[in-house]
C-alpha cells in the first residue's frame, strides 16, 4: 500500500466557518421538516378525498340494491353452465400441414 500523504490548510476565522456550517446544516434540517410537514398535509388532503368517494360509492351501492329486483325471484332464467371442452390441436395442424402440401404441389405444377 502507498503511503497517504497529510496536507494541512490553514483556515482563518475556524469559528466563523464553523457558525457558518452549523447554520446552513440548521437551514437544510428546517426545509427536510417543512417538507415532511407538506408530505403529511398532503396525505391527509388525499384520504379525505378517498373517504368521501368511498362514502359516495357506498350511497350509490345502496340505492343500486334498492333498484334491483331481490336475488329471490323466481321469475329469473336460468342461466346454461358453460361445458369445458377441450379440443386437441394436433388434427387441425395435421389436416393444415395436408393442405399446405396439396397448395405446394399446385404451384410446383403451375411453374
């Protein structure tokens, strides 16, 4: 390892760069807590707007209910179950793989 070399500056007025130090470290603490301060005001402004639009889709849910007929009807069509079926694709690119070759000998028979 080299050796690190010591270099001492000579600072007239240590005090006054020290004040000086101290208050701008004193401003930067103030501006981080007036931003904190903005950061909370600001979450609060956007709760609030959440909590009025929640209790405004709460209302409209309510008098949606209201509007419905009840789930009790027995008026109500039934609705088909839908069937799952699987379908294998192994004919289909068989039976594509048939045709491209019936295509490709017609244009061989073309040129």
């Amino acid at each position: 390892m080299a050796e690190e070399e010591e270099y001492f500056v000579n600072i007239r007025e240590p005090s006054e760069l020290r004040r000086n130090l101290l208050e701008t470290s004193r401003q930067v603490v103030l501006s981080l807590q007036k931003y904190e301060h903005f950061k909370v005001s600001k979450r609060k402004e956007e709760l609030d707007i959440l909590k009025k639009t929640l209790r405004e889709i709460n209302e409209l849910m309510s008098r949606l209910k209201k509007e419905l007929p009840s789930s009790k009807s027995k008026n109500l069509p039934k609705i088909p179950e839908k069937r799952i079926v699987s379908v294998s694709k192994k004919p289909e690119i068989a039976s594509l793989e048939k045709d491209l070759a019936e295509i490709e000998k017609k244009l061989s028979g073309i040129r």
